[in-house]
C-alpha cells in the first residue's frame, strides 16, 4: 500500500514537472532578432507583402520591414518560441531546431518551414 502511494507521487510529481516545462516558451538559439549584414543564398522567400517579407534559409527565419513589427515564432504545436520585436530592415532569428513554425508578423500570419 505504502509503494503504491508513493508511486501515485512521483507520477503526479512528474506530471506537475512536465506540464510547467510545457507552458513555458522555447528559447530561440540566438540572441533574438538579429540584422542581416549579407543576403543568404539559400533563403527562399515565403511571403511577400506591401511592408514585409519572409523568408526561409537553413536554420533562421528573415523578415524584412520598414518599420519596428512585432514578431510571434510558434511551433506547429503552438509552443510559443519567440515574442520579440524586430527593427526596420532585414533581420533574422536563429531557430532551435529545424521545422515548421507559425510566424505571425503585425497582422500577416504564416507557415514557414526551416
């Protein structure tokens, strides 16, 4: 009886563990929004408004914009991985590991596969 108890424990404990490990954002794997000093050759461009572009390469998402937008990067989960504003001009974030994310710029919403 005691086991069992104990059991029912350290099963509620490591439940309680992975449910507050999941609620919280993934880091991305840089420093946030960084400029782009040169092009990417491999960056392939997503989407493509009047103010802002996306744009895919290995590894990193690109937004280009002339003005300060907020950016949103999920996972296809909907994890949250980076919540940031990025400058005027062309700058890119790191991402932790490859994938598909949901990357919400102002109001443009999309999918990007890095």
């Amino acid at each position: 009886m005691l086991g069992r108890i104990r059991r029912h424990i350290i099963v509620m404990a490591m439940t309680s563990l992975l449910v507050a490990a999941t609620a919280l954002p993934l880091r991305a794997a840089g420093r946030g929004w960084e400029p782009v000093k040169t092009e990417r050759a491999d960056a392939k461009s997503v989407v493509r408004e009047s103010e802002i572009e996306i744009k895919a390469a290995s590894g990193v998402i690109i937004i280009t914009t002339n003005h300060p937008v907020q950016v949103k990067v999920f996972t296809i989960l909907g994890r949250l991985v980076s919540s940031e504003t990025a400058p005027a001009g062309k700058s890119q974030l790191a991402l932790p590991a490859h994938g598909v994310y949901i990357v919400k710029v102002g109001d443009l919403t999309c999918k990007v596969a890095v």
